[in-house]
C-alpha cells in the first residue's frame, strides 16, 4: 500500500534538498527501541550505550508505534536546507496543544493499550506540557547521542546532497528519483511519485513542491505521509551509510605529503565528497582555524573549489585535486 505523492505544473521547479538535526535525533532514538534497524549502527550504539542509559526515552517510545503513524510535530520536515537543531527545537515548542492532542491521540491509538498506561493519560491530560517535556527530552537526546558525532553525520548527508543534486543537474527529476531509494517509482504518464511503504497516503503537492531529505538513521526505511500543514516531503537512507562508522585509513600518499606537506596532503585526500571545515576538521583530529588555513590555499592553488550551502561552506576537489591525490591513477 503505497504513497502517492502526485505533482502540479509548478512542482518539478520547487524540488529542494534539506538536512534536518532534529529528524535525526529522533530517528536515532527509535533506533535503540529497533534492533532491526541497527545494523550498520551497532559501532554507534555501543559507544552511547552508558549516555542512552542515563535518559529516560520511554515518551518517546511510546509515541513511536511500530506501524502507523508518529507525532508529525515531533520530526517535522525541516524549516530550512541546514537549520540548527536549536532552529528546529524552538519551532516545536511552538507546537499548539490542540495539534499535539490530535497527534498524540492518532500515535497512541496505533498501539493496544497505549493510551491506557501511564504516561499515555499523562500525555493527553496536558497536551501543553507534553509539548514542553518532550522537546527537553529530544535536547538531551540531541546532546547526549547525537551532537558529539554530528560533523560526522553532517558530512555524509551533505555529501548525499551534493551527489544528488549534480545527479538533478544532469539528468532531471525523473532519473534522481529512481535513483534515490528502489521503492521509489515515477509515473510521469499522471506526474505521481509512488513509494512502496506501509499504509496508504495520497498527497497532492498543490505548488509546494517537495523536499528530498536523506537521513542517517532513518535505513532502511523510507518515510513520508506527512499531511496538511507540513510541506510535503521525503526521507530517504542516505548514501555511504556502510562505511559511516569505520575509522578512517591511511590515505595520503607520501610523495604527495611531501610536495604539499602532511596536513595540507591530509586535507585534500579526505576530501572524498564535499564537505565543510567543522566536519573535516573532525574527521582528521585537527584544529577548524587549521583545516579552514589549509583548504584557503589548496583552493587558491585550484585544487578545490567551494560553494555555500546553507549556513557554510562546502568544498569538494576540482579535477585536477583529483589527479593531484590520486597519483598513479591517471
């Protein structure tokens, strides 16, 4: 029983990309309560097993049925291509009770009994202070699983991105489309993107276009179904998710070291996919003043280029970076 999200006249022009902090928060957290899902996460999981163990998720489990719908406000599509996850946390503490109460009772109601327990009457006694509660809760989440490995986790979603978008540049909606995820299928004969998943959704996008949002913790699912007032959008497992938790290996080539000098050689040999100064900064163990020097001058040598996205900047080897770090290939 799929979705059908069916495309306007305007809609192939309002297509974005967007990266959400706060979606993967609360992806990772039903990650814990879904072994199924943990796989490539196991390296993770183990690392935060004392930090998840110091946090009370159970409201959140709750609200996360098996099949069925989740509160929407609780991982709403994003308000920005690269908002923060405090953009995001402010925007649903904004959340009025009378949307929670609905979304709480849709959530519960997915699972027997659940809106008989505890916490369930909790919630839809004060639907308000729910809110609240449950926007503290996700901080926690957010410092205590996810911030710490977030410019690893930023990398690799921009990085999804920029291949995608280069992939849209080239070929159009229809091929990205089909390339994003194998329950994707694009009927362009009624301009209607189905996607394979549980339940049934018909969406008309009405000119809002739709977000493409790849996510971390969200494999190997796809995700959608989102109603009226939240944009229309799709989630999408992110590209390279199997190679995400690996320690990076030797990667630089000393004849290169040499020419440009270990670091600046380090630089531009990690620069596998576009990605920012904090993020490369992270995966090498280097100081961000340092990396951002470093990529200043290989970038002024014609090594790399870069371009903003979002709230900073990514850069990415031009060809001739390519053959420069990649010698012998040529």
């Amino acid at each position: 029983m799929p979705y059908h999200l069916r495309f306007g006249e305007a809609d192939p022009l309002r297509i974005r990309f967007a990266i959400s902090p706060l979606w993967e928060t609360h992806s990772a957290v039903r990650v814990l309560a879904r072994p199924r899902q943990q796989g490539y996460h196991l390296p993770w999981v183990r690392r935060i097993a004392g930090a998840a163990r110091g946090l009370d998720l159970a409201p959140l489990h709750l609200l996360m049925p098996r099949h069925g719908h989740s509160p929407d406000f609780l991982y709403p599509p994003p308000i920005g291509p690269a908002a923060s996850f405090e953009e995001e946390i402010a925007a649903l503490r904004e959340t009025g009770p009378a949307l929670a109460l609905t979304d709480f009772q849709r959530a519960l109601d997915e699972t027997p009994g659940a809106a008989g327990t505890e916490e369930g009457r909790r919630l839809l006694a004060d639907p308000a202070g729910a809110v609240g509660r449950l926007a503290d809760l996700l901080t926690a989440a957010w410092e205590a699983l996810v911030e710490p490995e977030w410019p690893r986790l930023r990398a690799l979603l921009e990085a999804d991105v920029a291949y995608h978008s280069r992939r849209l540049a080239e070929g159009g909606l229809e091929r990205v489309l089909a390339e994003l995820h194998p329950s994707f299928d694009w009927a362009a004969e009624t301009a209607t993107l189905r996607v394979e998943y549980r339940g049934e959704h018909v969406r008309p996008l009405d000119g809002q276009g739709l977000v493409l949002m790849p996510s971390v913790f969200t494999w190997p699912d796809v995700v959608s179904g989102f109603d009226p007032p939240w944009q229309p959008t799709v989630v999408y497992p992110a590209r390279g998710i199997g190679g995400l938790w690996t320690e990076p290996r030797e990667r630089t080539p000393e004849a290169l070291g040499r020419l440009l000098g270990p670091v600046r050689a380090d630089v531009l040999c990690a620069l596998t996919e576009p990605m920012g100064t904090t993020a490369l900064a992270h995966l090498l163990g280097r100081a961000p003043s340092s990396v951002s020097a470093h990529l200043g001058v290989l970038r002024d040598a014609g090594l790399l280029t870069s371009r903003r996205y979002g709230h900073q900047v990514l850069y990415e080897r031009t060809p001739l970076g390519i053959a420069v770090s990649q010698p012998g290939t040529g």
